[in-house]
C-alpha cells in the first residue's frame, strides 16, 4: 500500500481565495442544498468554501487535544473516567431531592429534540467521504463507523430513521422555522461529506472530537426517559460511542494509523486539530436548552396559527371585548391574548390543563379546535398552563410520570406478537403510505439495484455503486438501507 502524498490534503489555492464571512443564513443555504438526493452543479465548491470559513472561525477556540498524535492513548483514558465520575455525582445530586438538570418540563424536552434536528438528521454524514477507501485497511475504523451509524443497513438501528422516529412521534417534525445558527453544524457534517480529499485530516479532527462520549448525552438520555420519552436514540449513542471499543477508540486508531502513513505527520495533525474546534461552532446541546423559554415558545406557535388562523373564526368568538379575529391579525398581540385567556378565566394558570375551558377546545369528545395544535404544540400549551402566573407563584404538582422504560415493561406482556422482519417492506416509513403505486415504485428500485450489483464487473464496480446509495441524503430510504447491507456483506 503507497503512503499518501502531502498534496492529497492541501487545500486548494482556489478555495482558500474564497474565505467568506459564514452568515447564518448560508449554514442554512447550504443545509438545504447538500441534503437534497441529487446535489447541483457547483456544490462541492461550495462545501469547501464553507469549510474554509468555517475553520477560520474556528481557530481561535482553544482545542484540548494533545501536542502529538501519540499522545492520544493517554488522553482518551482520563478524559472518559471523567466523564463518568461526573455523570455519577449528578445521579447522586437527583437521589439526594435535586431537579432535573436539563429539562424543567416535557416541552423543554421536545423543544431540545426539536432544535437540533438540522444535525440529528445528517447524523454520521461527516464520514462519507471514507467509503471511497474502503480498501485500505486503516480506514477501516472510519468505514466501520459510518455503516454503523447507518445501522448496518437496519431501520431499527439507522440514526437517521430513528430520529425522524422520534420527531414524528411527538409532533416535532416541523422545524424549518429555526434560525441559522441551528444549521451550522449540519452543514458542517454534510460540506465535511462533499469535500472529498481536499479537507480529510480536518473530517479525521471532527470525528475525533464528534464520538467522544460528553456528558450532557448521558444526562439528556436519563431525563427523557424520565419524562416519558423513549431515550433510545440517544443512549444508542452512549453505548457505540464507548472509548475501550467503540467510535471514541475507533477515532483514535484511525487518525494515528493515517497520520503515520502521510507525508508530513506533523502538518496533517496540525490540520486535525484545526478540524477538531469545528465541534464548537453554532448551537450545542447546553445553549439550545438554556434557549428555552416556555412563553416565548408558546407566544411563537401562536403567531404561526395566526398566519391562518386569523379569518377563521366567527365575531361570536370574543375574549376581553375583542374578536379572536382581531387577535391573531396582529403578532404583537399574542402575549396580550394570553393574559386575556388568564383574565376572562379561559385559562387557569397553575392548575391541571383540564380545568382550563380553552384546554377543552382542544381535547374531548367535542373539540372544536380538534387536530389544530400538533402534539408538541399541545405539550407546550399544557406545561404553560399548569406553570404558575407569577414566578414562584402557587401551583399544582405536576402528576409524576411513569419514565419511558417503566411504560415499556409495563405493555412487555401484551407484546405477544414475534417481532417484524426487517425486509426491504419494512425498512422506512413511507412518504405516501397507501399508495400501491409508490410501494411498487419502491419495489422496482430495490430490485434494479439489487440486480446491478449482481451484474457488476468486479467488487469495486459494485462497491462504487453501493456507495452512491449510502449518501446523507439517501442512506435512510429503502434503496439505501439495502445497499448498505449489502456493503456490509461484501466488506467482510
């Protein structure tokens, strides 16, 4: 196997001419370009300007790694004992009376979820670029790591499905109102996807610092499920992401087998660290749930009703003199309709949501406003109304929950039926379940793909082909999920 040339990971003169100022509308911009299936003309030079000013950006943020790559066996060690005493002394912290750390209610929880979605739904898109060298054996940590993120072509365990599992589930697929900052790093993941050769000790970086287990991960997955929210997504991630060996020990080996074999190891490991502060640019975990305001979030669900919701209601309906028409016609006017729901006695603040009449327009055999508030949107409302009016104001105590695993054990024994069998039929939801005409539309690629393969002149003909499909932006559709199980069958 030839050694790498120092050539293969300098950035291109022409790229480096276009340093741009990364606004965070163009995270968004190039977001949505990168995730569509057939990405146009012009986008991987776009991914690579992006990559440029991304790390420009980044440079300054201080980056922990060791001087040396041979000083990586030393600091993944520590660095995860750490973790675990301090996920030990919060278990501690919430058995000795303290709150959750994270979450103060359900919608907070949802509205986490919701938020980081742009990143959740490109999870692993990063490594694409490391299926082209499949072949060589010291990209194998980095192959290995990318199909499993795929599930190994298995719905129940593909990232991307199951987190499109849980948004669907709780009503939080509609996120495309969210600011740009929420998009940075997922244009980060899908440009890294593009870049090809040109940037690849700064993908070896990211993913170094990507898979090291953090501790706001354990303590999310343990809140969710105490608030009654199936945390497997995420506790998926604790486990794969282990440092003895998992994707953190995985990181380690390849970058050091990769690095020894360049040209100048010491420049491309300067390049690695410049890619690992790319992990610290935009929304994280801790700031979008320190962004949480309940009201604020129920005041902007509101205003986006309005935008139909305005015309739609009869001069019957009045709160405070005003017609509900009137209301909505004007956004500003939102906070000034909820004290008005609070004043009239539609809304009883700190008391259980069934005891306020507006919760009833939502909810009962006779709804009027049935179907009107998604579930999450309903979540919000209700954690609003049972939150007192006044900080530190009286309020009922919430109904504990039984967590997400209690619910689980409980519904085990009525589980009678063998599991579904994860057959190209029962890969994904489909965008239009119903339909025979889409199923076996469906049907009809899977079999062209599969016959493909099996016509391909050699195992890198058919290899290249698979690779097509495992892309960010297709790896989680039926065709996808199938052409990597058969990736997997034939990496061996």
């Amino acid at each position: 196997m030839s050694n790498m040339q120092s050539t293969a990971f300098a950035t291109p003169p022409v790229i480096a001419a276009r340093r741009c100022a990364p606004a965070a509308t163009s995270c968004r911009a190039l977001y949505e370009t990168l995730s569509q299936p057939d990405a146009p003309a012009g986008a991987a030079a776009d991914a690579q300007a992006y990559l440029v000013g991304q790390l420009a950006r980044a440079a300054s943020h201080p980056c922990d790694l060791p001087d040396t790559a041979a000083g990586l066996n030393a600091w993944i060690a520590p660095r995860s004992a750490a973790i675990g005493a301090q996920y030990q002394q919060y278990l501690a912290s919430r058995r000795d009376g303290a709150p959750r750390r994270f979450f103060t209610n359900k919608a907070h929880a949802l509205y986490f979820l919701r938020c980081v979605a742009p990143t959740k739904l490109v999870d692993g898109a990063w490594l694409y670029g490391a299926l082209q060298r499949w072949q060589e054996n010291d990209f194998r940590p980095l192959v290995k790591t990318y199909v499993e993120e795929l599930g190994d072509g298995l719905p129940d365990k593909n990232h991307v499905v199951l987190y499109q599992r849980l948004l669907d589930n709780h009503g939080c697929a509609e996120w495309d109102d969210l600011d740009g900052a929420h998009f940075t790093q997922g244009a980060l993941q899908l440009a890294l996807a593009h870049a090809g050769e040109s940037f690849l000790p700064e993908m070896i970086g990211y993913n170094l610092g990507y898979e090291q287990l953090p501790l706001h991960l354990l303590i999310t997955a343990y809140e969710l499920n105490e608030l009654g929210i199936d945390p497997y997504y995420f506790t998926l991630h604790i486990t794969v992401d282990n440092g003895s060996t998992g994707h953190a020990r995985d990181a380690v080996d390849a970058l050091q087998r990769i690095a020894a074999r360049a040209a100048d190891p010491a420049e491309f490991y300067r390049r690695v660290r410049e890619g690992y502060k790319l992990n610290e640019l935009g929304e994280n975990t801790n700031s979008v749930i320190a962004s949480f305001d309940l009201e604020e979030e129920l005041v902007r669900i509101l205003a986006a009703k309005a935008v139909v919701g305005q015309n739609m209601h009869s001069d019957y309906c009045r709160v405070a003199g005003k017609t509900i028409n009137a209301w909505l016609a004007d956004p500003e006017q939102i906070p000034g309709l909820l004290r008005a729901f609070e004043s009239t006695g539609w809304i009883k603040r700190g008391a259980a949501p069934q005891e306020s009449r507006f919760w009833g327009l939502l909810q009962g055999d006779h709804a009027e406003m049935f179907g009107v508030f998604s579930s999450y949107e309903q979540q919000v409302l209700a954690d609003w109304i049972a939150s007192p009016a006044q900080p530190g104001g009286p309020t009922t105590d919430a109904p504990r929950v039984a967590s997400f695993r209690a619910r689980q054990r409980a519904l085990a024994p009525a589980r009678s039926a063998p599991p579904k069998a994860h057959g190209a039929r029962a890969l994904i939801r489909y965008p239009y379940a119903g339909h025979a005409g889409e199923h076996e539309a469906e049907n009809d690629q899977l079999r062209r793909l599969e016959q493909a393969v099996a016509l391909a002149p050699s195992t890198s003909a058919a290899m290249k082909l698979l690779v097509a499909h495992m892309a960010p932006s297709r790896h989680h559709t039926a065709t996808g999920l199938m052409a990597t199980r058969m990736f997997v069958r034939l990496l061996g």
